[in-house]
C-alpha cells in the first residue's frame, strides 16, 4: 500500500580447482600504443596469478563527458576465475576507496587487492591477454590500447560481454558499453524492477534503478526494487547472466545491439555465469548472492487482505464469508487499519482492541489459519510511544546534519531506523517480540520501505542534485523526491545516496531475523522494496497495481522476472489494487492468481470490496482455480524445496524447460510451475478461448485428463475458455504428487497422496516429492527433519512400471502417509476386452485386497487408474499394471 493512491496514466565454500591459466601473449614483439590523443583508458600494467589476472589502467587526454565531473585518472581492475561457472571482473579506482555493496549485506569473495602489479618498463606490454580455465567455459581478454574487454564463451568462441572503449570513470558517473549480437540474436530478460509489457527485453528502453514508492500500476518506470541483473538466451538455448553488483541509482540502455549502463556512483562490479542452461544460470546466480529462503507451507495457501477493514467485526465478516462459500482461506491479513494512529506495534482500542484481537487470531489458530498484519518503517515522532522513546534511547535513526532525518508517512512525523546500524535491528527485534506478546501474529508484512516519504526533501549538498540525473519516474524525477535524502547518513558514514536501494533489504533481514528468533520457526515475511539477495529473507509481491487486464497480463512478466531475480515466492494483488474491479476481470484474475507462488486478494480503500465470495462467477472460479492448486500443494512445496536448495524459480517461463524451442523465447501469457504445469490463463474481457503455445510432446489436461496436444513439434492451439475455468496442462514425462482439495492446508496435509504419471512418448516420467513440517526453521538441512522420494516410471510391451526410490528420511510423521491412488495417463489405447493385473512388490493385488484398476480410453491413449492402494510415502515400492489382449 502506498502513499494516498491515484490512478496512473498509465554461499558456497571458494572453488577450488588446478586451474591452467592462460596468460596468452599475443603480438608479443609489437608495441602497446599509446594513442594519446583518444579519450578513455589504456592499460600500464598486468600480472597474474592463480586464477587471476590484475591490471592498472591510465586515463588517455582529457577524459569524456566533462560535465558530469573529473574522471578518475588510475583505475584498478581484477579479473578472477571464481567458480568454474562463474567469473568476476571489478573496476574501481586505484588510490581512493569507494563506496560497494558491503560484504555483511551479500557476503562473498572478498577482492585480492593484494595481487602485485608489474611496473610499466621500458619492454612494453602485449595487446592482450587471456585469463581462462580448462574447467571453465568463460574465458577473459584484456585489450590493451584503448582498454576494453571480453567475456566469451570458450565452447562456441561466442563473444557474451564485449566492452567498447568508451569507458568513463568519474566520482558520481560510470558509463560502460557493451555489444550484443546482431538483431534477433539474444533475447535478453531481467533488470528490474519494472512493470513491462513484455517479459523479454525491448529495444530502445530504459531501465531505471532507485528504489521508489512509484505504484506499480505504472509501467516502464522505476519501481520498488533494485535488480541489475539480465538472462541472455541465444541460439539454441545456450544462455549466461550478468550482474552489476552495485547499489547506486543508475539507468541502463538497452538499444537491441547493445547495452550501457550508466551509474552514479559505487565501482563496476560484474559477474558472468556461464550458464549453459537458463537453469544453470540461476542456480549460479544464487549461489553467489544466497538461495531463496524457505517459506512455510501454510504460505502456499490462499491470502485475504484489504486497505480499509473496518473493524474487527468486519474481519470476521470475512472469514465467515469464506468459509460458507467453501472457498479455501489460509490467511487473514490487516492493513494499516489495525494500528492505533498508524503506529507500528500498536492496536486501535476502540476498532480492532487487543483482548478481543487476541481471540480472534486464537480462534484462527485452532481452525488451521494465519494472522499477518502489515508494519511500516517509519516511527511515529510521540513521546508518549514506547516504540519511539525506546529507539531515542539506543540511537537508531537515520541521521542527516548531525541530527535524526524528520521524514512523514501515515503518522505524521516519523524518524526512520537505520537498518545498517546493529543496534536498530536489535531494537526492530525487541519491538516484534513486544507485539507478538499481545497479538500473536504468524508473519509480517513490511512496506513503504524504499523509504517512501510523503514529503520532499529539500538539496542539502551535491549529493542531492548528482551531475547526471537518471530517469527517475521516467521524468528525471530528483533523487530526493518521495524519499529519504541522499545526503543522510547511515551507521558508520554510509551515505544514503551509496545504500538508499538497500534500505527494503535490510528491514527484511532485520525482520527476517527478528522473527526466527521469537518463534523459533520459519519466517514469512512480505516486503515491497528488495533488492540483490532479497530472496534470503523474504517473499515479495508486485506493489500497487490496478485494478484493469493490462495490470492482469503484465503480472506475470513481473512474477517471471522476480523468479530470475532469486525471489520465487511472488505474486500480484488478485484481482487488483486501486480501482474498481468488475465480476468478470476479477474472476479472471484468480483464475491467474490461484497459480502465482504468492496467491493474496487485497484492494485499496475506497474502491469496491472484492472478496472471492461476493460474485457468484468469482466464486465459481476460486472454488475451481484453487481447489487445484490445493491439490497440487505437494508438488508446489517440492518446488520451494528445489528453490531453496537450487535457486529454481517456482513459477517459470517456458523455455527454462524447453530451451532449444526458439517459439518459447517470447512467451509471457503462459508461464510453467516447475518443469511441467502449464497455465494458460484468460487475459482480455469478453473472451472465450485462449490462444496457447504447447511445445514439442504430450500435454494432458489437469481437470479431466484429457490429452490436448500430441506433437512432434511446438504447436499453437485455440483452446475453451470457460467463463469460470483456467486452463492448465501438465507435460507427458511428469509425475506429479498430489492431496485431496480442503479448506486450508493443514486439512489438506492430512488427506492420502495420489499420483498423477503422465507418460512421454517413451512411456517414460518421473518427479519427487519433498515432506517436512512444514514450518522448520531450515529446509533440508544436513540435521534437519525430512524425507525426499523420487518416482520414476518406464513403459514395457506388456505395461508399466512405477517406481520410487527413498533419497533421505528423517521426517517421522511420513512414515503414516500413504500413496491411495495412482493414474497413469498417455498409455497405448487398448480394444476391449483387454484384461489388467496389478502387482505390488511382485505381488499380484486381487480386487479382495482393496486395490481396483478403471481403464479408459482417450482417444488414441488411455488412462489407467490404480485405486485402494496404501504404499507408505516413505517405504520403497514397484508398482506394475499388466495389460494383455
């Protein structure tokens, strides 16, 4: 929720390998020319050792683009072999510090300054060398005069990052250039956060990043969160990332052949990831800036939340509302309404009073539901708020001119924790501890944390007005406007023009914290403004969108981005925020939303109340749309699994499963959960089919398993579009783990697992499935409580074999879970009367037993289902059905 709302115009160990580094001399007799008289740098010195190479670089004439300042006239820079998937290259200047992402925010290897360099003498240089690994594919050159670099891609000798000369080095403005291929050669995705028409990256736009209280209602602005980071797919599906680890507002220029990044501060810090996979890439990603926290279970049920609930009355209003349409509510959520005068930790008395507060999330609790309730960073300037005296007391606001910064938001005046400062996130969590005494709530919802601030700071120094004034609200907004001043100062001297995009991840750390050490269990925490490595400590939603089908459609472009961003827990308001919603957009959107990892309704105050039970189609659609994504909980739980330990978005862009399909390189109206569900979702008013695209296999309906597409090749196909139905497929080759649908998933957890095989052309599938608490602090710890089982099927002339094969189990409670039901669906058709036999373990199971086999044909397959069964989850088994004819 923002500022009053309007309507738009619109860590792994260090890799250690024998590398053979390849200090290539070439044109080793020639001379490193100076050319004195062309602007930019060349290089006086190199050295190398181990896996890294080192340089110094000279400013040539009088530098470029003057007005924005001085350039800096000795850089230093580092290039190193880090992993065998993953190089960095560093450029900051040689005699002065400069401000960079502090190794406590994103810890990581630390950059060897300490490497000698060779002195120029009188034998000059080669012009370049070459820093490569046998085990790597990315190999780095240095050209000498002018300076540039290159990143390629040894395999292909393809060129992934190829500097032009024209670098600039200044206090407050670094410009660097690269080349792409020619045009249609690299389909680029990422740099956020933004809200995009098109999940991958136009031409001739630009990316803006300084986190900011811009409603996300408006696109191609900048937005709430900071992601200099991009996924480049080539030919073939062969694919890299690179990241800018560099906190500074900055605008980067994508014009189809190139891109330039043009930063206002902070050093040039780059990492490549050599892919090849877009999977592999975010797996390397994420292993460098953390994997994605774990989020409890309970979170992978259905939110409700709106700006403006009364009292509490109306709270239980709600919940009632739900229950009698039997449409699944996980959670409750409050806005800011809760709070007394809009103070943090505090209860209004006379419209939501503790005592009876405190029975009704008691009252939730015993019903298998969560309370969260939202916090904002600003303090309300009281002394009569123990919050504000106690903060006063240990000294843990944001300063500016030697005193606390006076900002104001929804209290009034407010000072702001500096979350940089140790103290303010021991304070932060004293305060959390405090409030869940009287209110025990299961999460916290932390915004307005980029800071917003409701007035304009006026210039203090040069630090407020920069030389170069980025797109900033895409009307070169000043950096100051709606926000904390960049000439604050944090802990320890830190500017707020350095760290103002950090602010939204260190709350979430400091609340991330805060909680796992009141609870003891897993933290759900919410924030709007992130940044690199947010995904450690926090599940993110896309703002305040509107309430309107171009809102529905970018959604899933800002959901897939924050996937490859380390963010998989993501979602957009259902059904909209601002405005006013209409029965058949909002049936729509759940349809959607049931499918985002992060599925909440919530609207402003103000507009029409959406609740899912309120329209009889709305309601139709929630009961269909989420009694499938209940049932598919197990399999969206393994996912976070594979999150957490992999960095594998939840919610994902067709061509991370079908890479080599260049017709999946632009396909951003359908998305996959993992490798193979399919949603295909309605996006325009009045329509009654959807037009899909189904790359290349077999894809089986998930309502009544009907097989939709058989083809050796990717096909578009018209399919039914229901007034109240979604359309979502799952791709032959999957086994798919699932429970019966219930009202929230502890009711849920507690039904039978049914499996769900959907067979390739091979007669092949398999999948696994994950089981913990639910709620343990870690998620597949090396102590920790859990089972992991994988399934896999194979297809013989006389049938089908069903496999699983127990890879860890510790996770007591499996142990009573059992497997009731198996379907297999893609087998060859067989005329009647074909005869049907199921073994288990070698055991022929007879109709006496409870075991029942249905066969039915469709089309020219059929699906065979296995009933009465009781395999425990956790014990090992083979499962074959016989057929003959």
């Amino acid at each position: 929720m923002a500022w009053p709302w309007s309507p738009p115009p619109r860590q792994t160990a260090r890799f250690v390998v024998v590398v053979v580094v390849a200090v290539v001399l070439l044109f080793a007799a020639a001379p490193w020319p100076r050319a004195a008289a062309q602007a930019g740098y060349h290089v006086v010195s190199v050295s190398g050792t181990g896996g890294q190479l080192s340089a110094r670089l000279e400013l040539t004439g009088a530098g470029q683009k003057a007005e924005l300042g001085p350039d800096v006239r000795r850089l230093s820079l580092t290039a190193s072999l880090e992993t065998d998937s993953r190089l960095h290259v560093r450029i900051t200047d040689a005699d002065h510090r400069r401000w960079e992402v502090p190794q406590s925010v994103i810890p990581r290897e630390a950059p060897r300054d300490d490497v000698p360099l060779e002195a120029s003498t009188g034998a000059s240089p080669p012009h370049s060398r070459v820093l490569s690994a046998a085990t790597s594919d990315l190999a780095f050159t240095l050209h000498a005069s002018p300076f540039r670099f290159t990143v390629s891609r040894r395999s292909s000798g393809d060129a992934l990052f190829d500097t032009s000369a024209a670098l600039v080095f200044k206090d407050r403005y670094l410009e660097l250039t690269t080349a792409l291929p020619p045009e249609g050669g690299a389909s680029l995705y990422g740099l956020g956060e933004h809200t995009k028409r098109t999940f991958r990256l136009q031409r001739n736009d630009t990316f803006t990043m300084w986190n900011a209280d811009i409603p996300a209602a408006n696109a191609d602005v900048n937005l709430y969160g900071s992601h200099p980071f991009y996924l480049d797919v080539r030919h073939a599906g062969a694919a890299h990332g690179v990241l800018l680890l560099n906190s500074n507002g900055m605008d980067v220029e994508y014009g189809g052949s190139y891109l330039t990044y043009k930063v206002i501060g902070g050093v040039l810090d780059l990492y490549f990831f050599a892919g090849p996979s877009p999977l592999d890439v975010v797996d390397q990603y994420t292993q460098l800036i953390g994997r994605p926290a774990p989020m409890p279970y309970w979170s992978f049920g259905f939110h409700q939340c709106r700006y403006g609930y009364k009292n509490l009355a109306d709270l239980e209003g709600v919940v009632a509302g739900y229950a009698k349409a039997r449409i699944p509510l996980e959670v409750m959520w409050t806005d800011i309404d809760y709070m007394d005068a809009f103070k943090d930790f505090t209860l209004d008395p006379v419209n939501f009073p503790a005592g009876p507060m405190r029975q009704f999330v008691d009252r939730l609790h015993r019903n298998g539901q969560k309370y969260v309730v939202i916090i904002d960073p600003g303090i309300s300037v009281n002394e009569t708020y123990g919050t504000y005296v106690r903060g006063m007391q240990q000294d843990v606001f944001l300063k500016r001119n030697g005193t606390n910064y006076l900002g104001k938001v929804w209290p009034g005046y407010v000072y702001f924790p500096d979350f940089l400062n140790p103290r303010a996130a021991e304070f932060w969590a004293r305060e959390i501890a405090l409030f869940r005494r009287t209110l025990p709530v299961d999460g916290l919802w932390i915004d307005m944390n980029e800071v917003s601030n409701f007035v304009d700071p006026a210039p203090l120094n040069a630090l407020d007005d920069p030389p170069y004034r980025i797109n900033n609200s895409g009307v070169h907004r000043p950096i100051n406007n709606k926000t904390t001043p960049a000439s604050a100062v944090h802990y320890g001297g830190v500017r707020d023009y350095d760290a103002h995009n950090l602010y939204g991840f260190l709350e979430a750390r400091a609340t991330h914290g805060a909680l796992l050490a009141d609870t003891g269990r897993r933290p759900f925490v919410l924030s709007r403004s992130t940044f690199v490595g947010s995904g450690r400590y926090t599940a993110h939603w896309t703002g305040d969108n509107a309430a309107t089908w171009d809102d529905l459609r970018y959604s899933i472009n800002t959901m897939l981005s924050f996937g490859l961003f380390g963010i998989p827990m993501v979602g957009a308001d259902i059904c909209g925020f601002g405005g006013n919603t209409t029965e058949e957009l909002c049936s729509r959107w759940i349809q959607l939303g049931a499918f985002y990892p992060f599925a909440r309704d919530h609207s402003a105050i103000g507009t029409v109340r959406r609740e899912l039970y309120l329209w009889e189609l709305v309601a139709r659609s929630a009961r269909k749309a989420l009694g499938l994504r209940y049932r598919l909980l197990p399999y969206m739980y393994t996912l976070m699994y594979e999150a957490h330990t992999t960095g594998a978005p939840i919610a994902r862009p067709l061509f991370f499963s079908y890479p080599k399909d260049e017709a999946t390189y632009g396909v951003d109206r359908q998305f996959l959960l993992g490798r193979g569900v399919l949603v295909s979702p309605v996006l325009e008013p009045g329509a009654t089919t959807v037009e899909a695209y189904f790359p290349a296999g077999r894809w089986f309906s998930l309502f009544d398993h009907e097989v939709v597409v058989a083809s050796a090749t990717g096909k578009h196909v018209t399919l039914p579009g229901p007034a109240d139905t979604v359309n979502v497929h799952v791709a032959g080759g999957n086994i798919l783990p699932l429970q019966l649908p219930e009202l929230t998933t502890s009711r849920a957890r507690q039904t039978a697992f049914h499996l769900l095989v959907a067979l390739a052309e091979d007669g092949s599938a398999s999948g696994e499935l994950f089981l913990d608490g639910g709620d343990l602090p870690e998620m597949a710890g090396p102590r920790g409580e859990w089972s992991l089982v994988r399934f896999s099927c194979t297809q013989g002339r006389d049938g089908v074999k069903l496999m699983s094969h127990v890879v860890h189990d510790a996770y007591g409670p499996s142990r009573k879970l059992v497997i009731g039901k198996v379907m297999f669906l893609g087998l060859p058709s067989l005329a009647p009367p074909g005869e049907f036999a199921v073994y288990v373990n070698g055991v022929k199971m007879a109709n006496s037993t409870g075991a029942t086999l249905g066969y039915q044909r469709r089309g020219a397959l059929g699906a065979a289902q296995v009933e009465g069964l009781s395999l425990v989850v956790v014990e090992e088994f083979e499962l074959k059905v016989v057929t003959s004819s």
